[in-house]
C-alpha cells in the first residue's frame, strides 16, 4: 500500500511539472513566438545568405523601402535614400540592430498566434514606419558626409519623422573596408538611440530648470562674465567675455561662468535630481529598441569638476533620444508621448490604431513654461529667426568638448511651437565645430522642408 501511495504521489508531481512546463510554454509562445519563427536559422523565412525573404517596409507615404521581388530582396531606388534610411530599415545581413529587417522581423513574417508565419513564396506582412523617407534624404545631405545623428518627432504622438545616423553606407552596395575604414568607423552603430554623448551646452537646460525652481532670487540676480571664473582648484573658461548679464542673457550667451556658478550654487544633490527628473539617465523602449542610458558623475563632485559638469562637460553624457524627448516635454508642460517608429503593421490581420504612451512628469508645468520663453529668447537673441523662416523655435545649442586636439562636438536641440508641427528634434555633428553654426545648419535644413515643404 505504501508502495502504491509513493508511486502515486510521484505521478502527481510529475504531473503538476508537466502542467507547469506546458503553462510557461504557453505564456512564451503567446510573447515570444514571433521572434522565433523569425529566427535566422528559419530557413523558410531566410535564404541560405541569410537574408530575409518574407515582408515590405514602407514609410509614412507609403513609399516602398525594402521589399521582395521574385524571391530577392530590394530595397529603395535611390542610393542617398538607403543610406539615409539605413538605421531604420536596416542592412540584408542583419548587422543593423535597430533596423526593421532585424528588430521587427516578427511583424515582416506576418506571425500571427494562429497561423504562424507566411512562408518567403507567400509575401510576409506590412510593415509601415513612422518616418518620412524624404525627411531623411534631406537630414542625411545635410550631415554632408560627418558623423552624427538627426532625429525629429511629434511629441504628442510618439511618432519618429526623421531618424538619420552616420556614418551610413548602401546596403545594396556593401563597401569592401566597412570593416577596417576610419570613414565607416561605428556605421553598425544608431547613434541615437544606441549611443551616448557628452552634451555641452545643451544640458545647460537642466540646470536652468534646477535654478528656476531653487534659486528664488534668479531673476533679481547679475552674472559677471571676464571670460573664466575660478571655482575650487578648477578655472571654468567661457567661450567669450559677456560682462554683467541678467539670468535671460546668460542663457542666451550661453555664458559658462554663469552657470558653472549656479551648478556650484545648488550643488550635486539637487542637479543629480533634475538630471534624473529629466529623463536624461533612463532608457526609452522605442518599439522593443532600448536607447541607451546617459551617466553623470555627480558622487562626491564640488567646486570647478561640478560647475564643469553644470555647463554639459567633465563625466557628463546624454543620449540624442532622451534629449529630444525632454524637449518635447518642455515643449508639452511637462510630458511628452515616448517615441516609436512602427506606425501600424499588416499581415493577416491589420493592426489596431495605438494610443500615443506617455511619459511621466520630466519638469513641472510652471517652469517648462519659462524655459519655453528663454529657450525663445535664444533665437531671438542669438541664433536668428531668419535661419528659420515660419518657425516658433525654442532651442539651445551646445559645443562640446571631448579631448586636446579633436574638434568639439556640435548640439542642437529644441523645438517648434506650433499646434499643427508639434514636433521636437535633436541634432549632433561629431566633431563638428561650433553647435549653432554645424549643428543649426543642419537643424534649420530639415525644419525648413518639414514646415515649408520643398
């Protein structure tokens, strides 16, 4: 008998772990079974180059990307266009992580719960992006050959316009030293989602926002300007000598004194909150993508290493996409929709319409209000409304340095006060120069035929 009760004890366990097992199969089909049948090993979705042989990308117009004909994959007929789309759209080999050929490969195969996966002879799904592909022929022109990134999107919606990251190549025509050529030096790499920058000036934003909140004599308050300040064993350089300026010309100056002094005023503690506040140390999940995290090292910091890191230098680093998405939550009172780039997909069944995902509070209403206006105040006093004909622009710029003897890098980053282009942007030119010179330019080219066509 007792034999028996063992045995039966046994089976019973035996049985629950089979319940158990079949459960958590279920539950990973159900989440990840797109993903494994759009493996590369799947060999009736891939061909023996590993190339996928199943699905169309398209952008917002409609426009054709990427698509099968008579079993082989092609892509767009313009050479500037592939390259300026690449980072969304992706390389035939996968080696793009972020493109759509790699990261959405699931929605290309028309996986569904019921009837898996199309077959490479049955055409695959639709897969529309939210990017306009002119948009991005126009930022990559622009770039003119340097590296960087360029990326504008609607902050009510969520919707990425324009993604454009360089070095790029044509993935039609692979060149033979991607591997070993300085000039393709990191093109795999989306640098704004996947990369991590020091920010200069532009970060000068948070800490404004800190001083407007903190500081209640700000406005009462004069900087003097001889062109460094000596703070602790560090002397802080301005890029200029700006003599007695208020907190409205300091912005616009861009004055490093000033700030460093403010940054050293309110201290790591409260700077670390607003940073954080700002969004400017998370990771956005772009459709599944991951932006990168930015870093600061606020432990311990005093003195001229902490007015540093308030002007956006010393150990300070941002990503381009949480940037443009504090700009657009500045530009919002306070919160901004997250970004995405799958506008709606089509297998069997079409895609239902999405709802925009918010993020929470990145600054208080009051103060995103007041930034607003000095961030206006920028243009008006020093970048030029001409640059930008039919724009309400808010934006700083930034320059920043990143090591004896290179070039600085150049920031831009703002957006348009405008009900029917409610759109935020982010631009950055490695090693480019001055941020309002290099980084404007490129910046003003793409609002220019966002807003006034072509």
């Amino acid at each position: 008998m007792k034999k028996i009760e063992n045995r039966a004890l046994v089976c019973l366990l035996l049985a629950l772990a089979l319940t158990a097992g079949l459960g958590l199969f279920t539950v990973r089909y159900v989440t990840e079974g797109g993903r494994w049948a759009s493996a590369a090993f799947n060999r009736h979705l891939y061909n023996t180059e590993g190339v996928l042989s199943a699905g169309t990308v398209l952008d917002r117009d409609g426009d054709v990307l990427s698509a099968v004909e008579n079993g082989k994959r092609t892509c767009y007929d313009n050479a500037t266009v592939r390259k300026a789309t690449l980072h969304a759209v992706g390389d035939l080999r996968g080696n793009v992580g972020t493109g759509a050929l790699n990261a959405f490969a699931h929605h290309l195969t028309g996986w569904n719960l019921l009837n898996g996966a199309f077959s490479a002879g049955r055409g695959g799904g639709e897969l529309t992006l939210t990017i306009d592909a002119r948009y991005n022929y126009e930022a990559y022109q622009a770039l003119n050959g340097r590296a960087g990134a360029v990326a504008v999107y609607n902050y009510k919606t969520g919707e990425i316009l324009c993604m454009v990251s360089a070095p790029s190549y044509d993935p039609l025509n692979v060149p033979e030293d991607i591997e070993t050529s300085e000039r393709y030096r990191g093109a795999y790499l989306n640098r704004f989602l996947s990369s991590v920058f020091t920010p200069g000036s532009v970060y000068k934003t948070v800490t404004l926002a800190a001083a407007l909140e903190n500081l209640p004599d700000l406005d009462s308050r004069t900087w003097t300007c001889t062109g460094s300040v000596q703070l602790g064993e560090e002397t802080v350089v301005c890029s200029g000598v700006h003599g007695t300026q208020d907190i409205g010309d300091a912005f616009a100056n861009s004055c490093n004194t000033a700030f460093a002094e403010i940054a050293a005023e309110l201290g790591a503690d409260v700077l670390r909150r607003y940073t954080e506040q700002a969004g400017l140390t998370d990771s956005y999940e772009v459709d599944g993508l991951a932006s990168a995290r930015g870093s600061f090292g606020w432990e311990g910091m005093t003195g001229g290493r902490l007015g540093w890191a308030g002007v956006g230098q010393d150990q300070d680093l941002v990503n381009p996409c949480a940037l443009m998405v504090y700009m657009g939550a500045i530009a919002n009172g306070g919160k901004a929709a997250e970004p995405c780039l799958i506008l709606r997909t089509k297998g069997l069944l079409p895609s239902l319409p999405r709802r925009p995902r918010m993020t929470g509070t990145l600054i208080r209403r009051d103060t995103a209000e007041r930034l607003t206006e000095l961030l206006a105040g920028n243009v008006e006093q020093t970048y030029g409304h001409s640059r930008f004909p039919n724009m309400d622009l808010c934006a700083k710029s930034g320059t920043a340095e990143v090591g004896e003897g290179q070039p600085p890098h150049a920031w831009f980053a703002g957006f348009l006060r405008n009900e029917d282009a409610p759109y935020a942007f982010v631009v950055l030119v490695e090693n480019g120069g001055g941020g309002n010179t290099a980084a404007g330019s490129v910046a003003g080219k793409v609002l220019d035929v966002m807003v006034n066509g072509y």
